[in-house]
C-alpha cells in the first residue's frame, strides 16, 4: 500500500458534544445536474467544450447512428429475425457523448450502450449475431476491448478487476463501466463499486438512469434522492448529469476520464429515458403513463443537438438524409451478413462456456442430445428459430 492509501483519513466533520445531535439526511446534500444546452436550446457559448467542426458534426452522426440501430433492429425482431433487443431511443446524447470521449485502449464493459462499440470498430453484423444468441459476437467485441453484460451489475466487479490490472501494469488506459439505475440495486453493485474506492482504481462507472429498470420505477428503486450521492459512501467522486444534453455528457466523462487517470474513481449519474420498451418482449403501457413518455419525448436528444448545430452554423455543412441513407446501407450489409452466417448446433452453447465442458455440463448435453433424439419435433422447433 503507497503512504496515500495507508494514511488516516482526515475527519470530515468536527466532534460535536453533548445536545444538537442531528440525523445526516437526504436533503444535507445538494446534488446539482451539470446542463450546457438548455431544453430551449439556449446556452452560454463560453460553457461549450472545446470541440472543433468536425468532432461536432461526429457527435450527431453517432448520435444518428444509434437511432437508426435501434429502429431496424426493433423491425428485424418485429419480422421474427431477431430473439429480442433492447432499444436506446431516447438515450443517444448519454450514450455517444460519454463513448466519444473513450481511448481505444480503454476497456468498456457495457449494458443498454451497444453505438459505443461501434464507435471503436465492433461490427454492427457481430451485435445482430450478438442479438441471435451467437457468442461469436462477444469474441469479436473483446478484440476491441469490449463487453456485454446481460447479467445485470456482473460486470462492476470486472470493471474493478480489469482497473487495478491497469494500475499494476501501469497501462494508459482506464476501465469503463455502463451500467443502469436498477444496477445499482445488485449485490455485484457494492462489490464492483467498493474496491474502486478503497484502492483508488482507474475505473469510471457511467450510470445511466433512464427511470426505469423493466417496469420498476426509479422512485421505487431506491430511497436515495439521486444515484449520484451513493458514489461517495464508496468513496469516489461524482456528477449528475443532464442525459438529453449531449455536450453536457460529453464534457463530463472528459473531465471524468482525466480525473480517474489521475488517479480518483468517479461514478456519473447521466439522467435520462429509455423511449421505447424495456426490450422487444415488454410492453410499457402496463406501468407507465402516455403523458410521462410524451414529456421526455420532449426533451428529445437529438432535437437539442440538431438546436444547438443550427445556432453555431453548423447544421449547413451536415446533409442529415445522405447520413441516414448511409447508416441504412451499412445496417443492411450487416443483416445480410449475418444471414450468411453458417447455420450452428444448438449444442455448442455447452462448449463455449470454459476452455474445457465440465463433468456438469457434459451431463446436460448428453440430456439435451437424448431429448432431441427422443422428441424430433423439437427440431422443427429451432429450425423456427431465427437462424444465424
Ligand atoms: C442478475 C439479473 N437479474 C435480473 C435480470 C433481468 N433483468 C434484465 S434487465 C433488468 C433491469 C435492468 O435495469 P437497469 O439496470 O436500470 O438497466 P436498463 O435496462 O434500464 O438499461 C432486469 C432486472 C438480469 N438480466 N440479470
Ligand atoms: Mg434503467
């Protein structure tokens, strides 16, 4: 342990004696939400980061892409060509203005975030394939040194894990984490989030709160007035930060990432909505209001953004529909590549689990191989399946 970690804190507070003891509570704490551009699309032009032309008309190209993704993707399901998925609609300015500030170097652990993988050179074939169930998805993303975790809070402990690696190797790297507001909620949270502190990790959580995990409500996921205050019971620094402003999002994670390089974890609240349903499998009319979802539609990401590029001239050198096309283009390359990916057994999801099948599982394969022997419908069943 460096003299750093092994010094005695200093007391936050002084002793106070005898009468006035009092209960620390909720309201003690202010949380502010860090804002650039206004839902109006006013902003004060010296708070705009320091991007130039190009970087800015980036940020609404990947912006765009992600809603293009989610939009075909949710069809592709819709035409039964896809298991499930879950859409980003409503996300974009949280998830591409934290991604465009990460390093290739970087590892990014991620949920409900699939753009940021994109954005470094995973393949949107390999998240269709991905999204058909085929672990040849996940192979490819780790060769950009990224992750899906479909566990929910699974991969806070790795992130934690992978970060003090990069500490003792001394990378120039940091170790990301996405994760959701019903996250938090998981055991895997506290043991993940802890040793970020404790040891001062180059770890970064980015947590995006889109008010719901499935059908339970922020309000009732947690006492807490916000997620960004449980960072400093662990010891790390934080920021609340106004999802649907992308400039917002983007200069927070930037100060963020040379803060965990210098050595602090941090933990980003990023406030957002999920438009769409939890996955294709949910139906949000069941827990949630029309107007709730009208008025974060609203406050539309996108339309913010597209505000903002009108004001600083920028919009004249962007041809929105020529970007849309494009993304369509490569979205259908990518479909019919996938397709073209050579039919597998089912049994395979038993070898790809450990280098070598153990006695355990050796013993269901041999039980499924006897099910399908004995009940050959059950082929006309994954034949159903959507193939890939
Ligand atoms: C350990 C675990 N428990 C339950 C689930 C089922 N599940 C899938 S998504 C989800 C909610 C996640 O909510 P949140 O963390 O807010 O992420 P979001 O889906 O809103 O992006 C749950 C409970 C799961 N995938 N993993
Ligand atoms: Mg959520």
């Amino acid at each position: 342990m460096s003299d750093q970690q092994s010094s005695t804190p200093t007391p936050p507070d002084s002793v106070r004696h005898g009468a006035g003891m009092r209960f620390l509570t909720q309201t003690d704490l202010e949380v502010p939400t860090h804002q650039i551009v206004a839902p109006d699309g006013s902003y004060e032009a010296a708070a705009v980061p320091a991007l130039d032309d190009e970087q800015f008309r980036d940020l609404y190209r990947w912006m765009l892409t992600d809603r293009v993704f989610s939009r075909r993707m949710v069809n592709i399901q819709r035409r039964g060509e896809l298991g499930t998925f879950a859409s980003t609609r409503g996300q974009e300015a949280s998830i591409i203005g934290s991604a465009f500030t990460f390093q290739p170097a970087d590892w990014l652990f991620v949920g409900r975030a699939w753009t940021p993988m994109f954005m470094r050179g995973a393949s949107m074939k390999d998240m269709i394939l991905f999204w058909r169930g085929i672990e040849e998805g996940q192979k490819a993303f780790a060769e950009h040194n990224c992750q899906i975790a479909i566990s929910i809070g699974s991969q806070l402990p790795l992130v934690s894990g992978v970060a003090w690696g990069m500490r003792i190797a001394d990378n120039d790297a940091i170790s990301v984490a996405y994760l959701g507001d019903g996250a938090t909620s998981t055991g895997a949270a506290h043991e993940g989030i802890n040793p970020a502190g404790a040891l001062d990790l180059p770890a970064l959580f980015f947590c995006q709160n889109n008010q719901y995990a499935i059908s339970m409500p922020f309000t009732e996921q947690t006492g807490a007035n916000t997620l960004a205050q449980k960072a400093l019971a662990y010891g790390l620094d934080a920021i609340r930060v106004d999802g649907q402003d992308v400039l917002a999002v983007y200069e927070a994670v930037s100060k963020a990432r040379e803060r965990v390089k210098a050595g602090k974890p941090v933990f980003i609240e990023s406030v957002t909505y999920r438009l769409d349903a939890h996955t294709t499998s949910d139906d949000p009319t069941r827990y949630r209001e029309d107007n709730e979802v009208e008025a974060w539609g609203q406050l539309d990401p996108i339309e913010r953004y597209r505000s903002f590029l009108k004001k600083e001239g920028l919009w004249d050198g962007i041809d929105h529909d020529a970007i849309v096309e494009e993304i369509e283009a490569e979205f259908s390359a990518a479909l019919e590549a996938a397709n073209a990916f050579e039919k597998r057994n089912v049994s395979e999801m038993f070898a790809h689990v450990y280098q070598e099948m153990t006695p355990e599982l050796r013993r269901q394969l041999t039980e499924f191989d006897d099910l399908l022997d004995r009940q050959q419908e059950m082929y006309d069943y994954i034949e159903q399946r959507p193939k890939g």
